[in-house]
C-alpha cells in the first residue's frame, strides 16, 4: 500500500497529464487541418474514384487538388506505399472533414493500445525478474510520457501516421516478451507497411535466427501486395521507387531532418568549415554514415555470430544455445529501435515517437537491478533517462527558422539525436555489464583441477 502522500502525488501527476493531453493531443488535432493526411488522403480519393493520377507525382497532385478536391493547405507530400494508399480507400469515399476526424480517432486508439502492449509487457519483464511492476503504474507513467512528448502530440495534431508506427513495434515487443513470434511478425510488418525503414530490422531478426518472425512479416506484406495489385497496378510502384529516390537525393533533407546522420553533418562542419553551409559531399557526410552504420553493426555484433552460422559450425546443441548471448526480450527489441533510428539517414521528430520503447525498458530497470544497486549501472539509467527526455520533450530552438549554420540550428539539429545516441550508449552500458556477469559465473562454474 502507497503512503497518503504517494497517493496524492500520482491523482495530481495524473491529472496533470491528463489536462496537457486533453490539448495538446486532442483540443489542437480537433480545431487543425491535419496537414500531413492531405496527401494520404488524396492518394486513397483517387484510388477509390479511379481517377487518373499518379499519386507520386507532387506537381499533379497540386493540380488534382486545385481542380477536384480543395484540400486546406494542402495537399501534402504523399510518400507512403501503394498497400498503404490502398488500405486508406474507405475514408477516401468520405468528405474530407469527416475523413480527417476518423483518422484521428484511429490514431489515437492506436496509441492507447500501444501504451497498453507496452504497460503489459514492463510489468511482464519486471516480474520474470522478480520484481513487481503494476499494470497501473506503468500505464499511467507511459501515459504521462506520452502526453508530454512531441512527436506524438505532432503526430495527432498534424495527422501523421507514426501512431501505427508505435502500434507495430509495441506488438513487437509484446509477442518478443509473451513468446509469441506470429504476433511480432504482424507488428513489423505493420510498422514495414507504415514507413518501410524498419525493413532493417529483418536483418537484425534473421541474424538472431528469429526466422518464424521474418517469416510472418514477409508473408503479410507479400499477401497484401497481391491483395492490393487489382487496386495499385504494378506502376504505382514503379513510380513509388522513383519518388523515393528523389525524394532521397535532397541534400541531407533539409532543417527537419533530425537524424544522427544529418546532425553529426551539422556538427562537424560547423567545426571545420566555419563560414560555410553544411557540406553535402565529401568526408564529412561519408564519415557521418561510417559512424551510423557502425551503430547498427556494433547491434548485431553484439549478438554473437550470426544463427545460421552458428548452426552449421556447432556440433553440439547444448554449445549452439549457450554461445548465443541472452538477453530480456525488451532489452532487445529497445536496443535495435534505438539502433534503427541512429542508421537511418532521414528521420523527422514523428519517428522518436518509438522511443516511448526505450522507456519502457528502463522503467522495468527501475523497479529491478537498473537504477539501483550497482552505482555505476544506477548513473547509465540515469543518462538513458536524460537521453529520453532531451529526445522527446518540446524544444525551445527551431531550426526551421533558425539562420542556416547558426548556433540556434546546430543546436535544433543536434540535440535530439545526441539523447538517442545517449539512450543507445545507456543500452550498450547495460549489455556490456550483462556480458561481464555472464563470463564470471561461468569462470566460477569451471572446476578446478588438482
């Protein structure tokens, strides 16, 4: 039982929340136009009225929007698959306002139920620790997180679609932590289908032999490419790659790119070419990228060697299990978000919305052996922390408007990836001491000769 106290601070920090939801995350969705959806929205309006338009192509989809649909401010950019266009089909065929609102609430029911997935899952992990972590107190705590942080108050406000991102990965870590690869199979493949990068993480799976995971993940996408090709035709995906490939071949896309990739850019030309724009060729971007995808490889090294090998050069089952490095399910999964996030060269603010996984993992650190108990773990919970909030939390420095190379810009574009880059470091602390306990018991289980 909570002291009277206790009690009074959670009703307030919950209400708190509450109140700062109840704006941020539905008075301001409610009275916005929802920008982002407009161009979704007219992808799934001409699918649905079969009218001739090359969803990819943004000069037709001004004059189409001009002449058809009016859209407010709109429309956006659309940059998603052709399943994803196909699937939005049904609120193309509903007016635009009662469109938006739907969507909406779809995004919010996912974010809920993400928070859900995720609150079950840390009170899982802390109890196959030997630690009890309430249902309650984690909902409320990834609630609270949740209402406070920006890329998910933007993603309601503006219509984004990063809500289903968090959806497919809070399944993910779900079916990782109940044993349940179908289940995470579905989750990725969803969060595939939403914004494709997290396609990495199959290699990441198949490297760890999660192969009934991959599997799942490919045969979902495969059904619903077919599924939806009478609707799409193959060129729509023709011209999906031609839109991603120009899309892509923008210098370091521009202030709101929040990547490690377009941050270090930032950081170090403005080290040694001051006076000067960010470089777009040369070292500095090719160094950049070195250090992103070291990240992801320092991942999968740290796995052991990859399953399949590992197969075939062991002859002994009980050495194949026991070469493998054990790790909790949501360690895992955190840490490889964090990873993707760090290679991916392209990332606007909706993506850290993924970090409220990362959040779970400490929280389940919390109430175990993390943030107490060895000193120097408690000071790594600590940085993760840190690195979370900076991540997430609203930031005073826009660099949307900030002059090119200011101080007010490098800081814009740095700092959100330095707290990624911290929460990754924190996860590396964890496994490294993991690894030091794992080679000491088994030294201690060696017996000795004579």
């Amino acid at each position: 039982m909570m002291s009277r106290p206790w009690v009074w601070i959670w009703l307030l920090g919950s209400a708190l929340c509450v109140g700062v939801f109840s704006y941020w995350g539905v008075w301001l969705p409610l009275h916005s136009t929802g920008y982002d959806f407009t161009g979704p929205y007219e992808a799934a309006y001409a699918l649905a009225h079969h009218a001739r338009l090359q969803v990819y192509d943004v000069a037709m989809q001004r004059v189409f929007n001009e002449q058809v649909l009016r859209l407010p401010d709109g429309p956006s950019d659309f940059r998603w698959t052709p399943p994803s266009a196909a699937l939005l089909i049904p609120l193309g065929l509903l007016p635009y306002p009662v469109a938006r609102i739907v969507w909406w609430i779809m995004s919010l029911a996912a974010l809920l139920a993400s928070l859900w997935l995720l609150a079950r899952s840390v009170a899982t992990s802390a109890q196959r620790l030997g630690r009890s972590m309430p249902m309650w107190a984690a909902t409320l705590l990834l609630f609270g997180a949740a209402a406070c942080a920006q890329p998910i108050t933007d993603s309601l406000r503006l219509g984004q679609s990063t809500t289903f991102l968090l959806l497919g990965f809070a399944m993910v870590v779900y079916g990782e932590v109940h044993h349940r690869p179908g289940l995470s199979g579905v989750g990725l493949a969803i969060a595939i289908l939403d914004k494709l990068f997290p396609g990495i993480l199959l290699v990441y799976f198949l490297w760890r032999g999660n192969y009934r995971l991959v599997l799942v993940t490919l045969a979902i996408l495969a059904a619903l490419i077919v599924a939806t090709l009478p609707v799409t035709g193959i060129a729509m995906y023709g011209a999906f790659v031609q839109a991603l490939r120009t899309y892509s071949n923008q210098p370091n896309a521009g202030p709101v790119n929040l990547s490690l990739y377009h941050a270090l850019i930032v950081l170090f030309g403005a080290l040694v070419q001051r006076g000067t724009g960010e470089p777009t060729s040369g070292i500095i971007p090719a160094l950049a990228l070195l250090v992103c995808v070291a990240s992801f490889g320092a991942l999968l090294l740290a796995q052991g060697m990859p399953d399949i090998v590992r197969r075939r050069i062991s002859t002994q089952p009980d050495a194949q299990s026991d070469s493998r490095p054990t790790t909790m399910p949501l360690f895992a999964v955190s840490w490889a978000v964090c990873s993707m996030l760090l290679v991916e060269p392209i990332v606007w603010i909706f993506y850290y919305v993924l970090l409220l996984v990362p959040l779970a993992w400490l929280l389940t650190m919390a109430v175990t052996h993390g943030a107490a108990g060895n000193d120097r773990l408690k000071w790594w919970w600590l940085v993760g922390l840190m690195g979370y909030l900076i991540a997430t939390l609203v930031f005073p420095l826009d660099p949307r408007i900030a002059a090119p190379m200011s101080s007010a810009y490098i800081l814009g574009i740095c700092a959100r990836p330095l707290g990624l880059a911290l929460v990754w470091f924190t996860h590396a602390a964890y496994f490294r001491r993991g690894s030091l306990a794992r080679r000491s018991s088994m030294l201690l289980s060696v017996p000795l000769d004579g």
